[in-house]
C-alpha cells in the first residue's frame, strides 16, 4: 500500500536505539495489549507500517490478547510464554488505549470509540479488505533468542483518525445503543464500502467527523491532539515524508 503522508517538520522519526537491560513490557489497565508473533526474516515492513489483519477487521484475528485474569500476570512472562509456545522468534506487543478502543463513560455518557484501522488491499480468497494497525500502536518487540523486549521509539498516541475504519470489536461492543445508531451505521457504511482509505480520508478531511471525539480524548488524556500544532499530523500513524 502506498500512501503519501505529510506530517508536522518538527515531527522527529526515532531511529531505535540501544537495547536497554533493565526495559519491561509494563502492564496498566488503562490499555489493552495484544501479541503478535512471527518468524519473518524482514520485520521493516512490520515496523515502518504496521501488522496486517488479513481479510479481516477484528483484531483477534491475526493477534492473541493478553487477558491479565487468565494469562500470567507478568506481561515480561506471558511475552516469553507465547513466543515458546507458538515457536515465535519475534513477538509484537501493541498497546491501545482503552478510551479510544472502548470509549470512556466517565459521566455515564454513551462510548464512541475511535477508528483505529487502516484499509489495504481487496483480498480475493476472502472477498473482504486487508487493514492494518497502524505502527504506532507497536509498544515494542519481544526476541525469543536474545530473550530481550525492545521498545517501540515511534510508539504514539498523537494520530489522525481520519480514512480510518473501526474494528468489528468496536462495532459489536461499543455501539450498539440506541444513541449511537447514526455512528453504528457510520461504521458499518465505512466497513462495507469499497472506498479506499485515501478516498476516506478526503471525505473525512471536510467534514470532520471525529473531531469532538478528538477534543473529548484528548482533555482526557487518552491521546495527544494531533492538529495542535497545525492541520498536518501524523496520518494513520504513519511517518513519512511527503
């Protein structure tokens, strides 16, 4: 997928560095985490654009949860647990916050989440779209042979959400109210059209549809707001020169 993407200059791209001893998938009920494992001998692709979901919107499809309950309860563990398990040489941790992947309801409100996924390519097998979580969801990387957890330099909460589609978990869970009928129909517009995600974002960038949401989360201190520093940010999380 090519995607030209302008972003904020003084937006700086991370190059990763030294591997740290003492770093640590840390664990906070504030997110929710999921593992994905592979033996890719080319993890560029991965970690410039993202983790593909394979014909698919739902995040269980290509990536295990972590669930704190039933899994063990250090997260440095269970990585290594997954990774031996399912002879994983590399495990991908991504980190969501739960404000955007759930809504908040501090005030009893109903929960509007927001769009996480990037729309790829029309998969023939499965007649669906590809999407892809976006890179800057990678909280880090788990190597099975060096036994070391790398962190992400480029992890960030500060996105656009605009061309991007929901997750089938948002859909199912999050609104099913009464009071979000509109945004329940929204979605699934946005799922089963054939729009592209460049011809999304077009519509999005003149109407504007996240934009309270944006505001709401970021007083909230779930995200950063990405048009605080001008109307470029980072697209669908993902860094790159125009």
């Amino acid at each position: 997928m090519k995607v030209e993407i302008e972003i904020d200059e003084d937006v700086e791209v991370k190059k990763v560095g030294e591997v740290n001893k003492n770093d640590q998938i840390k664990y906070d009920s504030h997110h929710a985490f999921y593992f994905y494992g592979t033996n890719a001998t080319d993890l560029r692709p991965i970690a410039e654009i993202g983790i593909v979901l394979l014909g698919s919107n739902y995040l269980g499809s290509s990536m295990l949860k972590y669930e704190r309950d039933s899994m063990n309860p250090s997260m440095d563990k269970a990585v290594k647990e997954y990774a031996s398990k399912n002879r994983f040489e590399n495990v991908f941790v991504v980190k969501i916050p739960l404000g955007i992947l759930e809504g908040t309801n501090a005030n009893g409100e109903p929960n509007i989440p927001i769009p996480i996924l990037i729309r790829d390519k029309y998969d023939v097998y499965t007649q669906k779209h590809d999407n892809i979580v976006p890179y800057n969801f990678i909280y880090g990387i788990y190597n099975l042979l060096t036994n070391k957890f790398r962190p992400n330099p480029n992890y960030s909460i500060k996105f656009n959400p605009n061309g991007m589609v929901y997750t089938s978990d948002q859909i199912a869970n999050n609104l099913v109210l009464p009071e979000l009928s509109e945004w329940r129909k929204f979605a699934m517009d946005r799922e089963n059209s054939d729009y592209t995600f460049e011809e999304m974002y077009r519509e999005d960038d003149q109407k504007r549809p996240f934009d309270e949401l944006i505001e709401k989360y970021a007083e909230l201190g779930v995200l950063e707001d990405y048009r605080k520093k001008g109307k470029k940010g980072l697209l669908g999380g993902l860094f790159k020169k125009k």
